[in-house]
C-alpha cells in the first residue's frame, strides 16, 4: 500500500508499490509523448537544399542589386526638419533606405487534443483569434520545453519504489503530477464541479472495469499523492504566506 510523502533532510519520501510506480511511469511518458507530438506537428519543415533553384551557370547572383546608399544631399531634403545639420543629414542618409518588414506575423493554431490543449492552454483566452495565434506562437514552445524537463526529471525520480525528491526538484516534480492530472482529466471529461464529483466517486479499485473507471482511480492517486507533497512543501513556509503550489486547485480549475 503507498504511504504518502514526508519531509526528511534530504527531501521528501513517499512508500510506493512497484505496479504504482510502473503507471506513474506510464503517464509521465504520456506526457512527454504528448508534448514531443505537438512540437513535430507545428514545427516547420525544413527546405530541402536539393530542391532549391540552382543559379545559371553555377553562378549565385542576387535578384536584385542593393540600391546604391542616397546622398546627403538627398537625405537632408528627405529629412522630417527643414535645415538639418551634417550629422543629422548622415543619420537620415542611413535610414531612409529602411523598412518596416511587412511580413505577417506568425501564427499557431491551439491543439485540436483536448489533453494537449488542457497542457498548453490559450493564455488569452478573451483575444481574437489572431492575436491568439500570434501569442502561442511566440510562447508554446517555451511552456512545452519546460513541461518536458519537468516530465523527464519525474522520470529520474520515479525509477524505485521508495520515491525520494530532493527539497530543490519538489516544485518541478509537482508540476510534473499535476500534468499527468491534466491529461487524465481531460480524457475522463472533467469540465465541471458535478463532473469532478463523479471521477472522486471511484474510489475502489475493484471497481475497475472499464478504462474510464480505470482512469478515473489513477486520477484520483495521482491527485492524493500530489496533495501530500504539496502539503510537506506548504508546511516549510513562513506564516502567513500567501504563495501558491503547482496542483493545490481542484480539478474544476482545470478547465
């Protein structure tokens, strides 16, 4: 039977039977084959050197010369200010050949798996669609980069029965279960308080006969187990802090 984590000097411990730490194992893996799943899928196909154009006898030319740099004569009649002086008139020699790139910005649709979608949600939801794609594009790559160091560190940490986390690697560890809780939720349904309910109501794991129900017990050990080693960690905070760890929500803020 699992014993729950607790502090030591080292950092904190938890008991666990070898099936439990096969499936957490299991998941995490489903995790990290969810993440690397995305990012083949939005990553851009590199150009094959083979098939690009070959220039004409050999030769690399450019399509088009580079424009010959305007005089400061010519700048100073392009300059915002009548009357510039010699150095005003070098500056707008430099820069009145420039401009602005008008190529769109780039874009990323959201994920189309709901798991996937639950473990790099919208951070802006209330925006149009551009400008949402625009933000994941800038942003999902960096979120799924930490996700994934965070799996593979549970991996390390999960390959015995006695499961020791030194104080350092908890929060990344917890953000890590917490993962595996999204993923879980997102297959079983959990979108509500009443649907929560019903996944916390499977309790026994004789009555596992189904893959949901199968689902739903592994959800709720990864969740106890989550919630013991948010508590130890709680516990070395100051009084009166107010700082939040990675999981402590209900599955209803999961959404």
């Amino acid at each position: 039977m699992a014993e729950r984590f607790r502090w030591t000097r080292r950092g904190y411990t938890a008991q666990l039977e070898l099936p439990e730490v096969r499936l957490l194992r299991g998941l995490v893996r489903d995790v990290v084959a969810l993440l690397e799943g995305r990012r083949a899928d939005v990553r851009p196909a590199e150009a094959d050197p083979a098939e690009a154009p070959a220039a004409e006898d050999g030769v690399d030319t450019p399509e088009d010369p580079p424009a010959a740099p305007p005089s400061v004569s010519a700048a100073q009649d392009a300059g915002p200010v009548a009357g510039l002086d010699a150095s005003d008139a070098a500056f707008w020699g430099l820069v009145s050949g420039l401009h602005l790139s008008q190529d769109p910005e780039p874009q990323r649709s959201a994920p189309t798996d709901p798991a996937v979608a639950r473990l790099l949600p919208d951070a802006m939801p209330q925006a149009g669609a551009a400008e949402q794609g625009a933000h994941r594009a800038l942003t999902e790559d960096a979120l799924s980069e930490g996700k994934l160091a965070d799996a593979r560190l549970a991996l390390e940490l999960l390959r015995s029965t006695r499961v020791e986390v030194p104080h350092d690697q908890a929060p990344a560890f917890g953000r890590a279960l917490n993962d595996v809780r999204l993923v879980l939720a997102a297959r079983l349904g959990v979108e509500t308080e009443e649907d929560a309910a019903r996944v916390h109501a499977v309790d026994d794991w004789r009555s596992a006969e189904d893959v949901e129900s199968t689902m739903a017990l592994l959800y709720n050990f990864t969740s106890w187990l989550l919630e013991t080693l948010m508590t130890e960690m709680l516990s070395e905070l100051p009084e009166g802090s107010d700082e939040s760890a990675p999981g402590a929500g209900d599955a209803e803020g999961e959404q």
